[in-house]
C-alpha cells in the first residue's frame, strides 16, 4: 500500500503567512487612528482604496489576464464573490471590536480560529479528527460556555470572526490553486467596490462623514486602510495557495496574541477570572492540536521513509 504523500512546506508561503498574521495583530492600534469614522464608514474606505492598491499591484505584477479569467470563470467569481461577503462580515466585526473596546474578545475570535480552522478541515474535506483534535473542539466548546456564563452574554464578536475568517480561509485555498494572490483578491474587492462607493456617497451627502473634516491626518490614515489591510490579505491568499490548511491554523497564534497583549496591555481593556479561564481552556486546546499536529507530522514522515 502506497503512502500519503505529504505536501512540501513552501518557504515563500511560510514566510507570507507569518508577515500577514504579524500585521493583522497590530491593526487594533492602527485603527484607533481612524476615530470618528465609524465601522461601516471605515470598511467601505477600505474596499475602495484596496482597489486602487490592487490595481497598482496587477499592473505592476502584470497579471490583469489573471484578473480578467477570474472574473470569466462563472465557478472562480462565485466562489470569491461568497469570500468578498464573508470577509466584509469579518472586518465589519473586527473594526466594531476594536473601536468598542472589544480588542480582547477580537483575540479571543482569532485564537478560536485555527480550531474552527481544523474542524472545517474536516466536516468540508473530509479530513479525519483523531482523538486529540476531538478533545481539543470540546475543550474549545467549554471555553465558550464558560465565558458566556461568567461575562454574562455570548462572545459573539469572538465568535464570528472565528468562523467567518475560517471558512473566507478554506474559500481561498481551493480557489487559490488556480488564482493567484492579487488576482483573487481584486475580483474580492471588485465585488464590494457598488456597495462601498454607494455608501460613501450617500454618507458624504448627508453631512455625516468623517472624510476630510477631522484632520489630515484621520484623511491620510482612511486612506492607508486600502494599503495596511490589503498587504495582510495578499500575503494570506499567497500563503493559502502554497500551504497546508493545517500549517495556515497553526500561522494564525501570532495575530491573536498581538491583540491580546495590546487590548490588555496598551489598551488596558478589563479581564475577569471568567475571561481568564476561558482563555485558559482555548490555549489548552491550541496546545493540544499543536501535540496532535507534531505527532501526527512525525507519524507520516516515518510512514514515507519506510
């Protein structure tokens, strides 16, 4: 009987991941530079000016023709037009946690992630759970229902970004064998652009936005959102297309731990014992997939070297 092959760590893919989750963890202290806009305002920014930045980069990378088959194939825009919502959810979230004084439950989100990661792995690829993971997703499960009990209310913002960005991520590594990073990402970008510039325009003649009254600065900063989330996102799909989901879950501890150490550390944002246990049982469970993950790698590759 043959062996599983296993799929080669691609160092370029190592390395956009690691430079994606590093700039996602210190985006909370980014977006405090945004304020009075509010989450709505900020996002639609962020898709308008993340298409010009896209723009910029397929010219430069010279891959409009990669653009353009992605948008001719029925299968490829269905597939990105359904990450294009499931990542505006994920922002819209992201920046309402952050701007509310949810940065920790932000984390939270992030942290939970990579389980979300692996259970999707496994109900959408079919991918087996081994005893480990199994204890893992219930260990996360408790973390929940602990916090929900001791807070008081359900982490929902935890919650959604967990599972929002967990399947945009299983999205983008299917459709990112074929498209590449930018490409991909353009056509994400393309899809929200009506909504985004229907917004700002309906906001601007309303008297109600932010953009150009409160300082160069907040304008400049707006319009660095195309820049400082696009970056993040092309290192992501670029990383998703050359790595294993599993390798793209374990990547994504570096973000959540930024958030964490800024929401209490910089941002001096509350944490009862509730949140602390929780918290505690979700590190339990990443420490117990990282187990299940290193022996599970050492396993395969005696399997192959016989």
């Amino acid at each position: 009987m043959t062996a599983p092959s296993t799929p080669t760590l691609d160092p370029r893919g190592l390395a956009n991941g690691t430079a994606a989750y590093l700039l996602w963890g210190i985006l909370p202290l980014y977006f405090t530079l945004l304020v009075p806009a509010g989450p709505v305002e900020i996002i639609a920014h962020r898709v308008l000016w993340s298409l010009v930045f896209c723009a910029v980069v397929l010219t430069v990378g010279r891959a409009w023709g990669a653009f353009v088959t992605a948008l001719r194939s029925g299968r490829t825009l269905g597939i990105l037009a359904v990450a294009a919502v499931l990542l505006a959810v994920n922002w819209l979230t992201f920046v309402y946690g952050t701007l509310s004084g949810h940065v920790v439950d932000a984390a939270l989100g992030y942290f939970i992630n990579p389980i979300v990661t692996v259970a999707l792995a496994v109900l959408v690829l079919r991918e087996r759970l081994r005893r480990l993971q199994w204890v893992a997703l219930g260990v996360s499960a408790a973390a929940v229902v602990v916090i929900t009990i001791g807070v008081g209310r359900l982490p929902w913002v935890a919650l959604t970004l967990a599972f929002s960005f967990g399947i945009y991520g299983l999205l983008k590594n299917r459709v990112g064998r074929s498209v590449g990073a930018a490409p991909s990402l353009a056509v994400e970008t393309l899809v929200l652009a009506p909504l985004a510039a229907g917004y700002l325009l309906w906001l601007t003649a309303s008297g109600d936005g932010s953009f150009g009254h409160h300082g160069a600065g907040q304008a400049w900063a707006l319009v660095g959102t195309g820049v400082i989330t696009a970056l993040p996102l092309l290192f992501f799909g670029e990383a998703a297309r050359r790595l294993p989901l599993s390798v793209v879950g374990m990547l994504q501890y570096l973000a959540p731990i930024l958030q964490f150490l800024i929401g209490v550390i910089v941002l001096h944002e509350t944490m009862p014992p509730a949140r602390w246990w929780g918290f505690g049982l979700v590190w339990v469970a990443l420490v117990l997939l990282t187990v299940d993950g290193v022996r599970a790698g050492r396993a395969q590759r005696r399997l192959i070297s016989r």
